[in-house]
C-alpha cells in the first residue's frame, strides 16, 4: 500500500523527453483491458501500437481484467485479433482467477453459479462440478418459486456478469448461503460497462443483489483485491518491483485502487469510467477512502503516449 495521493499530473502537460523519463522508471505494465485496450470489440486508438511498443522496450506486459465472461484463452484470441502482442501467460482474469482460487483450495462441492460460460468453462477446466448457466425465468408465482428443490451438493455460490440475472436465481444462491460453510464468491464488483451512449449494468448489481438477500459479503477476487496479483508479486523468479510497476486503468475504484494497494504507481486514461473532472472531485474531498482514488498520472488515452515512445525497431 501506498501514501495517500493529494495531487494528479496530466501527462500532456509534460514535455514529450519527460514522460519518456517518466515510463523508464517502469519494467512491469500492468493494464486493464475494457476502457483502456478496447471497448467491447472495438481497440481504442494507439493501444495496440503503445502495448507493442512496450513489449518491444523489453517491459513486462500484463492484461488483468474484472470480466467474467469469458475464458483466459477467448481474452487471448480476442486481443490477438485485434493486434496485441500477449501471451495466455501475461492475461489475468476473474473467471480463470475464480477457478484457481477454488482449486487451490481444494474444493470438492459443486458450485452454483450466476455468470456466464466464461466462469463454468474455467470450473470444467480445472475438474469443479456447477449448476451451468444460462436462464432460469421466473415462472408462476413466487408461493411456487419458494418450492424450488435446492441441490444438494451445493459448497459454493460464484457470481459473475448474468445477462439472465432472475428471481429464481436470488432465491436459490441465498438460500444456498444460508449455509455458513457455503463459500461466497464474487468474480467483481464493477457497478457499469464503460459505455459511451448508455448504462449497462455490470457484475456489482448482482453482486449487491445477492449481498442484500443473503444477508453476507461476498469475498471479491477480482480489482481491487491485491489477491488477482498475487501470482505476480509472489512469483519466484522474475518477481516484480512494486515501484517500479505501473498500473493503468479507466476505473478508478477498482484499477487504481488496485495500484494504491499494491504499492504500484498509477496512470488514469480517460476512454472509460473516470475522468479527470472525478480527480478533482476526489483531491477536495474530505474522506481519505477517496484519496486512494487519486491516480498519480492521467492521459486522455493510452495512445498519447505514443509520441513518447522509441519507434518500433524493423
Ligand atoms: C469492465 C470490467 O472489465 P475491465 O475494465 O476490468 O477489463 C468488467 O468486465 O466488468
Ligand atoms: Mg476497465
């Protein structure tokens, strides 16, 4: 963890030789993805070039993203498609991070999951049983939907984004949590999608849902818990120098607070959640839980950092 922040540079007020400086105080780019690579399927001007051309400079790259809706491996495909340079290895998300964090604990349960296949293809890969996904409408009246049969062996509950989030649903993940020992895991709590022209609710409304009627919180794997990272920070060889890491994000109560409880410095982009306008509302608030909000660096996209970067070598 870090001191609090009280200030916020927009690197386009510094000379091009000094955000050069800046970025070669860095060997580890930690970025997340929606609102800073792409927004859905679609890169963001200068992202694919920047990545490349950190890579090219030898540093450290990594993808870690909340989304829960697909497989580490269709993240992979879909950022190769659009011209990254990653590897499976260097992609950290939450359906894949869910799966190891039962597996290492040896969970031997099913899991009822809310979510999508990205979490129930990441349980099947690593040998846990679940309840699959998909709709689960209501039907009847709810005197009818109290007479659900529960399963059985239900040990844990995950959730995740569900498109098909239902009455149904609530009521068979909180009665399965009336259960103390049933594990409560949520992949995130990212309240929106970054989208330009409308709200799309993101996996926190289930989550919250879900906390409401269970009357428990949930344990969250995803940003901002250091958790996701541990696999970095803890790595053997190659382990990474929190100093000397940069974590880059849209979302600035999930990505940068990720970096302020890692110890890493951070850069806010403003192509998805949080602008800069929002820095400022967090620099004169009184309440220190929003200092840690505060991102050290700020560009209006990851691609303007171009001009800063050494062409690629051919
Ligand atoms: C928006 C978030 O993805 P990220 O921004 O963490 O890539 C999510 O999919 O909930
Ligand atoms: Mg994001």
């Amino acid at each position: 963890m870090c001191a609090y922040k009280q200030s916020c540079t927009n690197l386009m007020d510094l000379p091009t030789a000094k955000v050069t400086e800046w970025l070669e105080g860095f060997d580890t780019v930690i970025t997340d993805c929606d609102g800073v690579l792409w927004v859905y399927g679609r890169a963001i001007d200068g992202a694919v070039s920047v990545i490349n051309l950190f890579k090219s400079m030898r540093k450290n790259i990594y993808f870690c993203t909340n989304n829960s809706t697909k497989t580490r491996e269709e993240l992979l495909k879909k950022a190769q498609n659009m011209g990254f340079s990653i590897t499976e290895g260097e992609i950290i998300s939450t359906a894949h991070a869910t799966a190891a964090y039962l597996k290492k604990r040896n969970f031997e349960k099913r899991v009822y999951v809310i979510g999508s296949d990205g979490i129930t293809k990441e349980l099947d890969a690593v040998g846990i049983g679940h309840t699959g996904c998909g709709p689960d409408p209501m039907k009847g009246t709810m005197a009818e939907t109290t007479k659900i049969q529960l399963e059985t062996d239900i040990g844990a509950v995950v959730v995740g984004f569900d498109e098909h989030f239902s009455f149904p649903k609530m009521v068979k993940a909180s009665s399965y949590l009336n259960d103390p020992n049933c594990l409560f895991i949520a992949t995130n709590t990212d309240e929106r999608f970054p989208m330009d022209n409308m709200v799309v609710p993101g996996s926190g409304c289930f989550v919250r849902a879900i906390e409401t009627c269970a009357e428990r919180t949930a344990k969250v794997i995803g940003k901002p818990n250091p958790a996701i990272c541990e696999v970095l920070l803890q790595k053997e060889i190659g382990r990474i120098d929190p100093a000397r890491t940069l974590m880059i994000g849209d979302r600035a109560n999930t990505d940068i607070l990720l970096g302020f409880n890692c110890g890493f410095q951070t850069l806010l982009v403003g192509t998805g959640v949080h602008q800069l306008s929002d820095v400022e509302r967090w620099k004169k608030s009184k309440d220190l839980e929003d200092k840690k909000l505060i991102p050290d660096m700020y560009l209006p996209k990851l691609g303007d950092l171009l001009p800063a970067l050494p062409l690629p070598k051919h």
